[in-house]
C-alpha cells in the first residue's frame, strides 16, 4: 500500500475486511476492528466466516466473484459478530487486481435502521421505508384527486391552447396516482401462501406472457435442469419476481434485441448460514441477460426501494423482489458487468411432508 491508500483504509467510515483465496483475514481496518470488538492482531489469520456470522450464502457467493472476478452485492443481510443483536448491512465484495485470490468486503450498517434505535427485526431498514412510503401514498392521494378534479372543472372554460396545460396536470396526476398504488401494494403484499411447485412451471408462465409482451424484442432461452426438485413457495408472488426480472433485463438493452438466459440447477454448496446453524438452498434459478449490466452509481442499492436507473422507472421491481424471496427464506443475489447480467435466486426444497401435502 502507498501511504496515501494506507491513509485511506486507515480512516475509511466503514468496516472493511481484506481475505485471501482460504478466505482467512489478511487485513482489517480500524472500522472493521470496532464493527468485530476485536483488533486486527486477533483477527488476522482467522476464516472471515467465522468472524462475522452472516445471514446468506456468502462464503459460496464469494467463491464465485473470484472465480469470475465481478463484484458482488448483497443488501438488507443481517451480520453478527457474536456480540449483541445482529446488524443489518449491504455487503460489497469486490475481487482485487493486484492480489490473485484475494477478496475485499466492504459492509454497509444500514443508517436508518441505526438512526431510529429501536430493536428491528431482519429486513428492517427497507421495511420501514416502504411503511413510510405507505402513508405517504396514502396522505398524497386525496388532494391528488382534489387537484385533477379542479384542473377538469377549469378546463371546461379555457381555449384550446391553455387546456392543453390543464391536460397536463391531469395526466400528470394520473402517472403520480399510478405510482402511489404500486407503493400501497408493495406494503399490501399477504405472507405467503405455499405450496410444493415445480419452479419451471412458474417459469414458463412466466416465459410466455413475457415474450408475447415486454420481452417481444428478445430471445427467450431455457437452460433447465428438468430433474429439479418441488420448491416450496407461493406461486403467485413468485411468478411476480420472475416476471420483474424478466421485464428489467429486457428493459435494459433499450428497445434493442438480446438474449435472455433461464437458467435453473440444484446447488448443493448453498447454505443459508445462521447463527447456530445453517439450513440448504439448493434450488437455484438465474434469469441471465447480455445488456449493459447495471449502471455502476446504483449497482450497490438496486434492491433498495425508489433506486431506479431508468427515466420513468419507480424503483420498486427489485426491492419487491427482495422481500418476496426472503419472505420465503429464500436468498437473491446480482452478478453484473457490461454483456451479462445475473440476477439469481436460491430457493429451498419442499420437504417429503410438504411434497406429499394434498392441497
Ligand atoms: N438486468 C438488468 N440490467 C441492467 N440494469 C438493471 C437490470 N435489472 C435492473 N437494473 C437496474 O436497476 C434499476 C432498479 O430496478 P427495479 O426493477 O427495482 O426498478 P425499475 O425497473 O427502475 O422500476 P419498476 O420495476 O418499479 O418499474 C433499474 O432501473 C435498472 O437501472
Ligand atoms: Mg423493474
């Protein structure tokens, strides 16, 4: 390290661990140091694993962003150190060119979470905002009508010229009201109601609205594995994550062609790791596309509500996503660089008695 870089991992503001291709720590900064209670000298050498107990797949998430050498994000994951209650983060690990095998972590405690000091459960940060969001939409909604009903009433008496601006405002209104009700349904949204369902009847349905309508423009591949197990989900919140996954992937080409990949396969190596234990996500779907891959300044907080990359996106595809697959104790991640783009989501196995439930 040149000074000024050490200068840098010195007074960063937010925990960062550097680990080698065994996935033990080589360094960590003095951010890192208070986020584990521990200094470096004790944690140096140690599985970073170990250290920070991780509510995700990470350890095999991070094998992959340095076998494909893309950085990997992660959000609204809870991280414990062994003291105190878990903290809710957004993870990056980022591959560093300099260091074959070695990987960077950088963890992000989620500040609204922090500022509003109250013991939340997992998922919390996006949950509360989407709660605000919620009233919000709910308080915006009457003098929205008011505002659109009194723009109908002037336009009666205006010329051709000036209603065109009171056309405006209704129309306008119109789009904002649009957007209100997606966020009321965002909070609406019922636990889920499970099944044991094969998952490529789910992607087919999926599949066949999709390219008779904003997918039009791509080419739909299937890459099953048909020996696939029953997953155990809610059909239709799950078809919802397919298809928003599959509308922004054929969004992100512009209007021009692409291909996009369905992929699915049984991953044994994915666990959900837990303090106290771990449980198995072997199902895996990747919906994989070759567009230009997210665009760097949001990449980080895509699974965030209201982040959106696209002029009359609304930003709530993703977080919606996010919360239906961990609603189903499942697990969601994006591998994304310029020609490929992987959003991928691990699912866990109905069990024999679910599979045999009659419904
Ligand atoms: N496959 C992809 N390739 C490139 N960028 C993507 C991809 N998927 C998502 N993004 C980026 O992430 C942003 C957030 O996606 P998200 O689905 O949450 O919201 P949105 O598509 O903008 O709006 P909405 O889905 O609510 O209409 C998108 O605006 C886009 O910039
Ligand atoms: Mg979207």
């Amino acid at each position: 390290m040149t000074e000024a870089t050490n200068d840098l991992w010195q007074s960063l503001p937010v925990p960062a661990i550097m680990f080698d291709a065994g996935d033990l720590i080589v360094d960590a900064n003095p951010s890192a140091e208070s986020f584990l209670n521990a200094s470096l000298r004790q944690v140096q050498g140690k599985p970073v694993f170990d250290a920070l107990a991780i509510d995700a797949p990470v350890d095999e998430q991070a094998r992959r962003a340095r076998d494909d050498q893309t950085p990997l994000f992660m959000n609204n994951v809870d991280v414990g150190t062994g003291l105190g209650a878990p903290v809710s983060c957004n993870i990056q690990i980022g591959p560093l060119q300099d260091h074959p095998g070695h990987l960077l972590m950088l963890l992000q405690p989620q500040v609204l979470a922090d500022r509003l000091g109250r013991a939340m459960p997992v998922k919390s940060a996006a949950k509360s905002a989407i709660g605000m969001a919620e009233m919000l939409a709910h308080e915006i909604k009457n003098p929205l009508a008011g505002i659109t009903g009194a723009a109908q009433l002037l336009s009666m008496n205006l010329g051709a010229d000036d209603q065109e601006l009171t056309d405006l405002i209704v129309s306008e209104s119109r789009r904002i009201l649009a957007l209100l009700a997606q966020v009321e349904h965002f909070g609406n949204l019922r636990p889920p109601d499970c099944a044991a369902v094969n998952i490529h009847d789910l992607l087919d349905r999926a599949r066949k609205s999709a390219s008779v309508g904003f997918a039009a423009h791509m080419r739909l591949v299937e890459d099953y594995d048909p020996s696939l197990p029953p997953t155990w989900v809610d059909g239709n919140q799950l078809l919802q994550v397919f298809l928003n996954l599959l509308k922004n992937a054929a969004e992100a080409t512009g209007g021009s062609p692409g291909t996009i990949r369905l992929r699915t396969y049984y991953d044994t190596a994915l666990r959900l790791r837990r303090q106290g234990g771990s449980a198995p996500l072997p199902l895996t779907v990747e919906i994989i596309d070759d567009g230009p891959g997210l665009p760097p300044e949001i990449a980080a907080n895509v699974f965030d509500p209201f982040v959106s990359g696209r002029e009359n996106g609304t930003g709530l595809g993703l977080a919606l996503v996010s919360k239906i697959i961990s609603d189903h104790d499942g697990w969601v991640s994006v591998d994304s660089g310029p020609g490929r783009t992987v959003f991928r989501i691990s699912l866990p196995m109905a069990s024999k008695a679910q599979q045999d439930e009659k419904r």
